[in-house]
C-alpha cells in the first residue's frame, strides 16, 4: 500500500535566481559566436530550460503528489515555492475540510419498516497518496461509501421505540452518529480519509406508511404511558392502605379494603377528575 512520504525538494526562489544565471550566461555565450561557446550557450540554456519544469507552487492546504515517468516520488504539503525533479508529474489534492450531503435514501428499519433517512459527512484528506493511488476517484469513494454506512447502520434499530434501554433511530441520535462515525473511518481508512463528523439531517417514516406508523406510535407511547399510571397507582393505594392500619386510624375488614382500593384506583387512574360523593348510608 502507499503511504505519504516527504519528498525531496529545494528552495523554489533559489532554484528560479540559478535558472536565470544559467540562461544569463547561455545568452553571453551564444553572443560570443565562436562555435564552442555557441554550442556551450545552447547546452547551457537548455539545462535552464529543463530546470524550469521542475518549479512548483502549492497553495495552502494543499498537497502536492509528486510522480517521476511513473515512479512515485513522495508529497508536498507545506506552502511555498519549491524546486523539484524536472519532468516530474504533480498532482493537487486538497487538504481542507468538506461536506457530503447524502441523498434521501429509503430504507427497511430492523422492525421491516420503510424509513427515509440521510446524513451529512464531515471529512478531510490526511493521506494524500493513499487518496490518489489507492481508490480511484476518491471523492466518489466517499460518496458511495457514506450510503452504504448509512443504510447499514439504519437497518440495525427501529426507528422508535418505547422501551427503556433500546436504542433506536429516533431516540438515540448521538449514539447513532457516533457508530456512523465509527464505521465510515474503517471503510475510508483505505483512501486516506479522516471521518470528522457525521450528523443525521433527515429521519421519518416513508411517505405510504406514515399516517399508520404515527397512530401505531401513538398507541403504543399511551400503552406505555398507562402502565406507569396503574403502577404508580397501585403503590399508591398500598402505601394508603398500610398507612390507616398501622395508625390504628380505622379497622378495615376486607369488604371495606375492596372499596376503598376501588375507589382510590378509579380517581388515580382515571384521566378525568374525580367527581367527589358523598356516603349517606352504609355498605353494609
């Protein structure tokens, strides 16, 4: 595998003033017109020539990957004016921060359900040979790769849920971002990546089972919601109840504990509020 290397360099400024000396003196010479120094200016002016194919400038955050007739030579990433190997071939690659705003995908929840879902990745090139030479076309690389994380992630929770420690889609967004994350930086890893952030910018249920999902969501947040409400309630009577007899307040035989526990079940229960009545008579 390619991996960044530092490759060789000179001062570009002190290489240009060399290259204008050598074609200074390759003019004198020609100017002489004898038939050596004719011959010494044009050998002399065309070294000056082929050093000034050599001559580079890479801009900030940028990286230069330098080639020599198909020898990889190694990279520039600092700014400056540098002198190279002439002939030598370069190759820009950016070094700044960029955003890749998947589409709207559709895909199946671990439940079977249809959902829309998509993403925005934050990403940077830090290996600036391994994004040339080993993927072809590393910014599609990143395309497909960011999708297909993507799906698969999405594909492993439902998109919501209302038990307590079940992760889903919905609920659990950070912890989703951070495993999208995670797993884009293994497949990016080969194209000299680094994975930055990935953020959900988009999650809903498909557009034909929407109106179903969000009733059956419905149903199932007040399925839940009522549980706690006949748990609490229950406590609640059974504190009330061991409260009055170790009081010695009132002596409950076991037709008077029935009423009571229906009655305080009823207000506690009930999501209206309870109406008061007055006991004239007896239950007995």
């Amino acid at each position: 595998m390619f991996k960044e290397e530092k490759c060789s360099s000179l001062n570009g400024f002190a290489a240009l003033l060399l290259i204008a000396a050598m074609a200074a003196a390759g003019v004198y010479l020609i100017v002489l017109e004898t038939t050596v120094t004719i011959a010494a200016g044009i050998v002399v002016s065309s070294l000056a020539a082929i050093l000034l194919t050599g001559l580079t400038i890479v801009q900030p955050n940028q990286a230069h990957v330098v080639t020599f007739f198909g020898r990889y030579l190694g990279v520039i990433r600092e700014s400056g004016f540098y002198m190279i190997i002439p002939f030598s071939s370069r190759k820009r690659i950016s070094l700044r921060v960029r955003n890749f705003n998947s589409v709207k995908l559709k895909v199946n929840d671990v439940d079977g359900n249809p959902i829309e879902i998509a993403a925005v990745i934050v990403f940077s090139v830090i290996d600036s040979a391994k994004a040339l030479f080993e993927v072809d076309e590393y910014e599609k690389f990143v395309e497909i790769q960011s999708e297909t994380a993507l799906r698969h992630v999405a594909s492993k929770y439902p998109y919501d849920s209302v038990e307590a420690g079940v992760f889903s889609l919905r609920g659990n967004t950070e912890e989703i971002a951070a495993e999208l994350s995670d797993e884009l930086q293994n497949r990016l890893a080969i194209a000299g990546v680094k994975v930055i952030e990935s953020r959900l910018t988009h999650l809903a249920y498909s557009t034909e089972i929407a109106s179903a999902m969000l009733q059956r969501q419905q149903a199932a947040a007040i399925i839940a919601a009522r549980e706690k409400i006949v748990d609490g309630a229950v406590t609640m009577v059974q504190l009330a109840i061991e409260r009055l007899q170790a009081d010695g307040i009132v002596e409950l035989d076991d037709e008077r504990k029935a009423a009571m526990i229906n009655n305080l079940l009823v207000a506690v229960v009930s999501d209206r509020s309870a109406q008061p009545v007055i006991n004239t008579g007896t239950i007995y």
